[in-house]
C-alpha cells in the first residue's frame, strides 16, 4: 500500500496559510478601530517572515502587497485620533513591510543557494572515488589522444605535398582510428571497473600489447632523456585476461617510472622492459628504471590506495594497478633494484593454463 507523504505536508501549508490570511484579517479589523497613533499595521511584518516558509518569492511579494494595501485601506477607514500621525504611523508600517519582505526574500534566496551547494557536496562526495580513479589513470587516455593529434598533423603534411602522399596519409588516418578505439575501450574498461564489471577476459599476445604501449608512449618517454630497453622473449605463450586492462597498467608503470627518473636528473636515466615465462603456467613482465627507489619501510604500503610518496599524487595508481592485476588472475610486486631504482612486475596466467 502506497503513501503520499506530500499529502499531510500540503495539508499542513494550507492550514498554516488560513491561519496567516485570519491573523491578517485580526489586525485589519485592530488596525482599522483603534486609533491612528496605535501602528497595528507593523504586525503584517510577523506575517511576511512566517509566509516566506510556506509559499514562493512571487505569493510572498503578493502577499506583502496585499497587506500594504490594507495598511492604506486601514488608514481610510479609521476615524479615531490625530491624521498626521496616523499618516505617519502608516508610512511607516508601509515601509517597514517592504524591507522584510525583500529581507525575508534574501533570506529564502540564500538558504535555496545554501541547500543547492549542500546537494552539490552530496553528488561530489557520491563521485569522488570515481574522480580519484579517472585522474590516477588520466594520462592512459591522454595518450592515445596524443598520438592522435600527432598522427592528425602527419596526415596533414601528407595531404599538403605536391602531389599528396595518399598512402601515407591513408595509413596516419588508420593509426587515428586506431588510437581513437583505443581511448574508448580504455573509458569503458575505466567505467566497467567502477562498476565492478568482471574483465573483458580474451587470448592476446602479451608482447604485442607492449609493443602497441610503446608505440604510443616511446616518444613521449625518450623526450624527457630516458633510453629505452626492451627485451621481449618471442616464444611466450598467449595470455588470458583483458587486453586494454592490463597495457593500463603497463602505462602506469611507465610513467611512475619516468616521473621517478626526472626526480634525479643528474642520474643516467634508463628504462629495461621484459617478458619471459615465469614459470609452466604464467608469464613475467618486467619494468626496471634508474630511478630513486624506495625508501626504507615503504615496501609493504605500495599498493595500498591513497599512500603515495609524491607532493602531487592521490595514490591510486599502483593500487588500481593490483585491483586490476588480481582481477585478471594474476599478481604484481615490487623490488628494490640492486644497481640502484626500481623493478615493478606482475605475472599472468597463460592461455594454457587458463580458459575463457
């Protein structure tokens, strides 16, 4: 059986309206047989600040005009005592009518924008952790975004020689529409995680999926001076586990390391990526970077969300990173490099010791 809560609520306005529009009539009546020195009229204002609850902005400037016109009506019709100060009297209760009414709507305005920014912090607080994971993994988007902006200005040129290179533009439009597909299953995989979506688990070449991260990141990587190793086993099985979800993280390791080589930059910055098989059932990747390393005791909170070393960092990358590692049926760790840095890893399950 349903309810209308609303029911008892306009019932109980309406009664509280009968009573403002009777007490009205009460001074009115007061207003209008006592003498012109008794400013009755003053009472409307106890009116006004009680109305500006129950109805809106425009029934309240309604309802302030109607009792200024019984002010004047009032004044009319009384017969008792001295004009002038009744005149006086009337003014007054005319303007001070005014003032709260416009006090009053001031009054209701700010208390509306007060209640709009407290429903703006509640839909704030509801995304907040969705904000937090989209900004961690932000620069996974702009990736893709910039080597469509790159491969735009290389059709351009493409285009504009004389004749225009059509192959080559033809091949940068498909390098666009690739990267562009990229980026989207990157923001579906982002939503599908807040929503704890299971993977979008398939086979793929795991060496392949580096590569393609390479070839979107390498330029972006060398132009901050760090040199590039990669060393991929060529006879590693397939894996099992979803495709953009996991080069989300190999992005993320990247960049952790190479913001982690700029913080030194008089250190010779290299950047060692590897594959190999781990063991009969799974696959290695390796990242090792010249960075910092980690200091003393930060080892076992790495992966916790919001713990970060960085001034600027919200620490949920490396967090979201094992969410989605462990998803997919795998692990990642961390070790201190022995020549000086640090070597991130994580290992999936291969096609052979995995089914969809």
């Amino acid at each position: 059986m349903k309810h209308d809560i609303g029911r008892p609520l306009r019932s109980h306005r309406v009664l509280s309206m009968a009573g403002l529009l009777a007490v009205m009539a009460v001074i009115f009546v007061a207003d209008t047989v006592t003498d012109y020195a008794v400013a009755a009229a003053g009472f409307y204002t106890a009116v006004i600040l009680v109305a500006v609850r129950l109805i809106s902005a425009r029934a309240l400037i309604i309802l302030a005009g109607l009792c200024i016109f019984l002010t004047i009506l009032s004044f009319g019709l009384t017969k008792f005592g001295s004009y002038q100060v009744g005149l006086i009297n009337s003014c007054i209760s005319i303007i001070a009518i005014a003032i709260t009414t416009y006090l009053a709507l001031k009054m209701n305005a700010a208390q509306a924008a007060a209640q709009q920014a407290q429903a703006q912090l509640l839909r704030i607080a509801r995304v907040t952790s969705l904000g937090e994971l989209t900004t961690s993994i932000a620069h996974e988007v702009n990736q893709p975004l910039a080597a469509i902006a790159t491969s735009g200005n290389a059709c351009q040129r493409w285009l504009d020689q004389q004749p225009p290179n059509l192959d080559k533009a033809r091949q940068a439009v498909e390098r666009i529409l690739g990267d562009a597909h990229r980026a989207s299953d990157i923001i579906a995989r982002v939503r599908g995680l807040t929503r704890g979506e299971l993977p979008h688990k398939s086979h793929f070449d795991l060496n392949q999926a580096v590569l393609e991260v390479l070839a979107i990141s390498r330029s972006d990587v060398e132009a901050h001076g760090i040199v590039i190793a990669v060393s991929l086993d060529e006879n590693l099985p397939l894996v099992v586990a979803d495709r953009v979800q996991i080069q989300q993280v190999i992005v993320n390791m990247m960049l952790n390391a190479s913001e982690a080589m700029a913080a030194n930059p008089d250190k010779k910055k290299e950047m060692k990526i590897l594959s190999a098989r781990r063991d009969a059932q799974t696959v290695q990747f390796t990242l090792v970077d010249s960075g910092s390393g980690f200091a003393t005791g930060t080892m076992a909170q790495m992966f916790d969300p919001f713990w970060t070393t960085k001034g600027s960092g919200i620490g949920l990358g490396l967090a979201i990173s094992r969410t989605i590692i462990e998803a997919n049926g795998g692990r990642i760790w961390a070790e201190q490099n022995p020549d000086g840095g640090a070597i991130f890893q994580f290992s999936l399950l291969s096609a052979k010791e995995n089914t969809l």
